[in-house]
C-alpha cells in the first residue's frame, strides 16, 4: 500500500446558515424544496460510482453487534429501487389504517388511568382511541392503549398517564406529518445506494454500514450541535487520510484558542501539540510563538491557520474517511471517548465523529493493514469510492409501528408546512 500525503481539509464551514439539506440533483446546488435550505449533491457524486459492484473494496471484516430500527418488523424489499423508502411506505400505510382517521377528541388532564377507572375521561379516552361510548376503562381500552404504544415506540403498558395523554391530544395527523416529513427523506437517497454504503442518522446519532439489503454493523456517532448541524447530505468516500493534522476552524482560533494562548503562553501550544503556520498553502512554515500577534488574533485582526500535529490528543483522532464535498463535511475518529456515552451526542462542528474508526476501516477497506502507518497525513486511496448518506430520520420503522425521536434541529414542523401548503395546488 503506498500513502501519499494531501493538502488540509478541515470541517470549518459555519452550518448555521445550512440547517437543512437533503438528497437531490446530482453534482451541484440543486433546485429548493421543501423549505430546507439548498439542496446539495457532493460534487464529486458519480452515479456510475455509486451503482458499480464494489466488492472489490474487500471482505467484510468483524463488526460491531448491529440493533436498527429502520431494520425492526421488515421483511427484504427484493428488487426495490430504494429499499429504504420501501420500508417506510409500507409501515406508513399500515400506520394510516390504524391511526390516522381516528377522532380528534380532547382528553382533558387528570391522574393516571387505569383498569378499573371509570368517569368523563375515560369516556373521552374511549372516543378518542375510536371506541365504543363508555364511562369504564375495560379490557378492551387497555388493549388500544397498548397497541398505540407499541406503534409510537412508547413500551408495553396500558396505563393511560400524563405523558400518554398529552401525545394523543396532539391529534389523529400529528404523528401522520412526521412520518411523512420522514418518508420523504427516505425518498431523496438514490433509488440504487450501491451494493455497499454508509448511512449515517444524525437525529439517532449513529452509522450504519450496508452490504446491499443487509445491515453489516452499526456504531455511535458524534454530530453537530445544533448550531452546527449536520447537514443532509451524500458524498463519496474516495480515500482517508491516516494520523491526520487537524487545522483548527479560523473562529474557533479566534474564540476559543487565542485566548488560551494569551493565558498560557508557547507551554499552552507545546503541550498540546498545536502550531501555527505562515498561511494555507502546503509548502506553510511552521511560525515562532514571538511571530504571532495573539491579541489580534483573538480580536479577529489577523486570521491565523493553527493546527494539532498528530498523536493521542489530535482532534480528528488517528483517521478521517474523507469524501470530498463542498461543506468539509467527514467522518473522523475522536479522542472525546466520554462523548459516546452520552445518550445525546451533538458536540461537533458539524461532521461526524465516530465511535469505532478502526471499526470502520476494517469494513470500508477490508483490513486494517491496509492503512497501517506511522507516517503523519498520510492519504490512503479507495480504488472504489463508497457511498455515504447523511440523512435525518426523526421517525423510523419498528416491528409495530414506528419510533419517533426528537427533532433537536428544529426541521421537521417547517417542511410538514412547506408540505402541507404544496398539496394546496
């Protein structure tokens, strides 16, 4: 294997102002829809890439245990274009037969009920979930109540409590909006993902390696913060680069680091690994701690390139898989190893931080010997460029129904208008 080394790539773009993107067009800014921001197709996207057979990467390697959702309840889709969506129409119909058309009945708040609970409420509960008119809360109530549970991803219980009832006066179509915001996402990956492909959810947080229709392996990951998020996006992963420098975003060189330099002086940046360098280009000298103005760094006079040699305590960790795109969207490994034990993992600036890089490396290339060096920024090239899918499910098919998650970017009720105003004409 020979390594060859590649100018800086660095996750620095502000994905403020592209809160949401998704799948559509191909090799360009593609045309707005839906309300979410510009639509944007990595520019290096080869349709022809993307539905090759690329055995070729190599064998599957060992891989973490695999637990999906999008997985749960389904049989293989054979021969369907977008296996995904498939999936996700299925479940949707079966989701409007059973709960969509139900009447749009006020439960008022109260206790808990349960079995045996009679008065007004139950009555309203019994209309609501589409039941014969009653004042008892009877075997038959308890048995509603554990199927719509099962089918929101709630748990098994019949117990009709607070959080239960504040749900269903959410209304009949509030769940039906979500599940179609969702489904269209499904919709927007390419209708051949390739015979293997990466999706990444970041309103779950996790990554998902696919050989065709099977899920190989999955791992947590570390998204953008909601500042920052991830965009929906596709790209390619056409190589990685091994022990990589990490060249610190300019405004975090500006917010974050100056300051701390001012503070604790060249021992701040020795200690850490940091250097500052003479500009952007490739052939950039290393400068003197006494050459940098660190006062006008901070104030935003100079903008200054900073980066973290390699090693334990380098930002991007020991690897980054990089698929080329103009948003410096990738995946990286991460030294933060308490930030995958956090049930809620948005800290980053926006890519993907994971939490088996080497995991992964075994999968995309099919042994770990393939990108073994010590060499710093090394690049290790991928004969077959692998799909990857950034996408944002915030509802997901299960066995029963489905599971909805929080929609932390804010991007759901925005579209479920845009949508709700196109079907006006």
């Amino acid at each position: 294997m020979s390594f060859t080394k590649r100018s800086f790539v660095s996750c620095s773009v502000s994905l403020s102002i592209v809160a949401s993107l998704a799948f559509a067009g191909e090799a360009a800014f593609a045309q707005q829809r839906f309300g979410e921001t510009e639509m944007y197709f990595a520019e290096n996207f080869d349709r022809e890439k993307l539905t090759s057979d690329s055995s070729s990467v190599g064998a599957n390697a060992e891989i973490l245990p695999v637990s999906a959702d999008i997985n749960a309840g389904s049989q293989p889709v054979a021969e369907s274009p977008n296996f995904i969506a498939a999936r996700f129409q299925s479940k949707m119909a079966d989701y409007k037969a059973a709960w969509a058309s139900l009447p749009n009945v006020n439960v008022p708040a109260g206790p808990t009920l349960k079995v045996g609970s009679t008065g007004p409420r139950v009555a309203a509960l019994r209309s609501r979930l589409g039941l014969s008119d009653g004042q008892t809360f009877d075997a038959e109530l308890a048995a509603k109540i554990s199927a719509f549970r099962k089918a929101h991803g709630m748990g098994d219980s019949s117990l009709a409590n607070a959080e239960l009832i504040r749900l269903l006066n959410l209304g009949p179509t509030h769940f039906l909006d979500i599940i179609d915001v969702n489904a269209v996402r499904a919709s927007e990956i390419p209708g051949n993902p390739g015979n293997r492909f990466i999706l990444v959810d970041s309103a779950e947080q996790m990554l998902y390696m696919y050989d065709g229709q099977t899920m190989s392996g999955s791992m947590r990951v570390v998204v953008g913060k909601e500042s920052d998020p991830t965009p929906i996006m596709a790209s390619m992963i056409s190589y990685s680069e091994v022990n990589p420098y990490w060249n610190v975003p300019p405004d975090l060189t500006r917010d974050r680091y100056a300051a701390r330099v001012l503070r604790g002086g060249k021992n701040y940046l020795d200690t850490r690994g940091f250097e500052a360098l003479s500009g952007w280009e490739d052939d950039a000298r290393v400068l003197g701690h006494s050459e940098v103005n660190w006062r006008a760094v901070q104030s935003g006079d100079i903008t200054l390139r900073l980066r973290q040699r390699p090693g334990p305590a380098n930002g991007m960790g020991a690897i980054k898989f990089m698929m080329p795109n103009r948003l410096g969207i990738y995946l990286h490994d991460s030294p933060s190893r308490q930030l995958f034990n956090e049930t809620h993992r948005a800290f980053s600036a926006g890519c993907v931080r994971l939490q088996h890089a080497w995991k992964l490396a075994d999968w995309v290339y099919g042994s770990r010997s393939a990108v073994a060096t010590k060499e710093p920024a090394a690049i290790v090239q991928l004969q077959q460029h692998l799909p990857v899918y950034i996408t944002y499910f915030t509802a997901v098919p299960t066995e029963h129904g489905f599971k909805f998650r929080d929609d932390f970017y804010n991007r759901d009720r925005p579209t479920i208008a845009k949508l709700a105003a196109e079907r006006q004409y």
